[in-house]
C-alpha cells in the first residue's frame, strides 16, 4: 500500500527521495491510530463511537480525548497522505522505466496485480478493514495519466473527488424516503447492532480462526461489491491523481522553498482542521443519529481530511529542510521504504492481541488502552525497520512483491 519502489534493479538508500519515505513512513504508523479501532472493536464502533450502550457510556475521560484526537487528526486524513503517494510511485515508477528502456505498462499492471493478490489473501484471511485491493483498482484505470499535463490532473482529480461526495450525499439525501425495513436493517448491520448482533461478533472473532474467516468473508465480499465502488473508488483515484501531480510539481520531493511549504501547512491546517471539528460537532449535535450521520455527516471529514493531508505534507516538507527534521526524517524513512511489510505486520500482531487465536482482547480494551499499544506498535516498527535494512534492501513483503513484478528474483 506504498508507492513504488525503484524500477530498476534495487537502489541503495542514496538514491531514494528522503520526503517520499519519511511521509509514506510518518502515514504508516499513523494509520494504526484508526485501524486498531477495527481490530479490537465491533464493526459498528469504527462508524459509530456509541454504538452500543457500554461504548457510549465508555465515551468519557481518557477515552473521549483519544477517541476525539483520533478523529480530528487520524481519520482518514493518513489514507490520504497514502493515496497521494501511491499516486506519486505511480509517475515515479513510470518515468524511470521509459529512462532505462522498461515498458512502463507491463510493470505497471505486472505490479498491481501483485498488490491485488496481496490485498485478497490479506482481507480474507487475515482482516476485512484491506486497503490494498482498493489501491491495486484505483491504481490500474490510472496508468494513461502519467503522460498528462498537471491541470488535466487537477481537473480530473476534482471531478472524482467531487462524485464522490455528490454519490454519499444524494444517497444521504434520500435515506428518509427509503422503506423502513431497509433502514432498520441498515442500522443493525452497520450503526447499532442488536445485542444479539453483538455477541455472535464478538464470539466469532473471539473464536477459533475458522469462526473468523465465515464472518470476515462476507464483511469483505460485501464492501468490496459496495464500498469500494460507492465509497473509496472515487476518493482514492483522485488523491492519487493529485500525487501524481504533488511529485512532478516538486513538492514530495523537497523542491519547494520553506514560505510555500508553510503556506501549503497553514492552508491546509487552517482551513481543514476547523471544517473536520466542525462536522465532528455536528455528529455529537446530532445525537449521531443514523441517517444523519452515517453518509452526510462524514462531508465535513471527506473534505478536511484532503486538506489537512496537505498541512501534514507541507509540515514534513518544511521541518525536512532543517538539520533536525533531516534526523526525523531518517528516523521514519525506513518505516516508509517498508510500508508494506509494516502494514501486514500490523495486522498480524493486532489479530494475534485481539482474536481468539491469539490472546482474545476482542471488545476488552477500552480506547485509551488501545492508544499505549498503538504506541508500543510504533516503537517496534521503527527498530525492526532500521534493524532489517542495515542486512537487507528491502522489506520481506516487498521483496516477495517485485518477485510477482519482476518475475525472478532482485539484488
């Protein structure tokens, strides 16, 4: 789920571009702050914080301040900075395969066919919350933009980006017209499930894997028919079209003076961080009542979240031209170059602390409990990354991956 690698046989640490791998490794680590809310939870408590009565009632303290910082600073916001920079490997993997003679479309498709299969084994068998089959699919209707001019980008990118929301807000719109047996139903499965509900999930993935897979089967059929196309499709194509654009303009790769960077920061702080807080209000005022909440109370986030995805850019871009953030930004780049590798070693390690294969803290650790392993999270990757880079160029996972691109092994 990162942009890619060097097309070339593999490049040393040198010729990789420090803002690409800082930022892919500053979002890897930040996209856990949401994702352990789908490892250890309820389906439901990801959309909605009160789903049911013990998570409300649990929705105060320690636990509202993480949940609150999760939303306002996380969510969302980290799968944009991802999207942008797969779009951005996409042009990078591109220009250097016409450079040396590669055909840019058979490595192209060659490579996202691999994260395709990455990305099914992983939401099948190990947990539905995948991102990398909606990046494989995005990724391959955009290969003919790598040659397009910046503004047939842009204009593109916001044609997308813009369906999406028209499509979750005319769907909003017509929720009170729907029958009501469709929204009881709708409410159950993804708002607030019935106690009955609740326990038969929660004794799945308290259970043996076997148990696991039924529910996670059918949780991942059906978002990848509906939510994928609905949803994501849209969104992510677009953000990856804007980091295509973000990468040729100079601005993932340092180019740019400190006076724009801390524009593109205080723009994309200064107008995203209120519209995000603003709309997380509207959900409380809401009482987050389903057909208000659950597609057009997420306009607000669907927006701010591009532009505070920007502000974080324009920050690592900013600190990266000062001695120390050069030291962050080496801190987190080997996070970055194995992105791949450190997103399934999430899931292994989150199912194997919360499944019923493993240690079974399914629904028993409350949100401030999550944000300490979160944090012991970050922590091991950070050392397990800078440890198997100093024996090997690549992450296990990738190197597996440019073997399914590649065809044979890379040194």
């Amino acid at each position: 789920m990162h942009p890619p690698q060097s097309t070339n046989p593999p490049h040393g640490p040198a010729d990789r571009l420090l803002t690409l791998d800082a930022v892919r490794g500053f979002a890897l680590l930040g996209i856990l702050v949401m994702n352990i809310q789908a490892f250890s939870m309820i389906g439901a408590a990801y959309l909605n914080p009160v789903a049911t009565p013990e998570l409300a009632a649990q929705m105060t303290g320690l636990n509202y301040v993480v949940w609150y910082i999760g939303h306002v600073f996380f969510d969302a916001k980290f799968m944009s900075q991802f999207s942008i920079l797969f779009g951005a490997g996409i042009l990078l993997m591109a220009q250097r395969c016409e450079a040396t003679g590669r055909s840019p479309a058979g490595v192209h498709y060659r490579r996202l066919l691999g994260l395709l299969v990455f990305g099914l084994i992983h939401a099948y068998f190990f947990w539905s919350g995948d991102i990398l089959v909606t990046y494989a699919l995005c990724g391959a209707v955009l290969y003919p933009f790598w040659r397009c001019r910046n503004r047939v980008r842009l204009a593109t990118a916001g044609c997308l980006f813009l369906m999406g929301s028209l499509i979750i807000s005319l769907t909003g719109l017509s929720m009170p017209y729907w029958p009501e047996s469709e929204l009881i139903s709708m409410k159950q499965e993804m708002w607030q499930p019935s106690t009955e509900m609740v326990d038969a999930e929660i004794e799945a993935y308290s259970g043996p894997w076997w148990n696991q897979f039924l529910d996670r089967a059918r949780m991942t059929f059906e978002f990848q028919i509906v939510g994928i196309p609905m949803l994501l499709f849209w969104q992510v194509t677009a953000l990856m079209l804007i980091g295509m654009t973000l990468l040729e303009t100079g601005v993932l790769t340092g180019k740019l003076s400190k006076r724009l960077y801390a524009i593109i920061t205080l723009l994309g702080f200064g107008v995203g961080l209120p519209l995000v807080i603003w709309g997380l209000h509207q959900n409380e005022s809401h009482d987050w009542d389903m057909q208000y909440s659950i597609l057009l109370g997420t306009q607000f986030n669907y927006f701010g979240s591009l532009l505070m995805a920007m502000g974080y850019i324009g920050f690592w871009g900013l600190i990266l031209k000062s001695a120390t953030g050069q030291k962050l930004g080496r801190l987190l780049a080997p996070v970055g170059r194995m992105a791949l590798t450190n997103y399934l070693m999430q899931t292994l390690i989150c199912t194997t602390i919360f499944y019923g294969h493993g240690f079974g803290y399914f629904m028993s650790i409350q949100r401030s409990g999550q944000a300490l392993i979160v944090v012991a999270i970050w922590c091991f990757q950070i050392v397990f990354s800078h440890c198997w880079l100093q024996r090997h160029r690549f992450g296990p996972a990738e190197s597996v991956w440019r073997v399914m691109t590649y065809g044979k092994p890379t040194r």
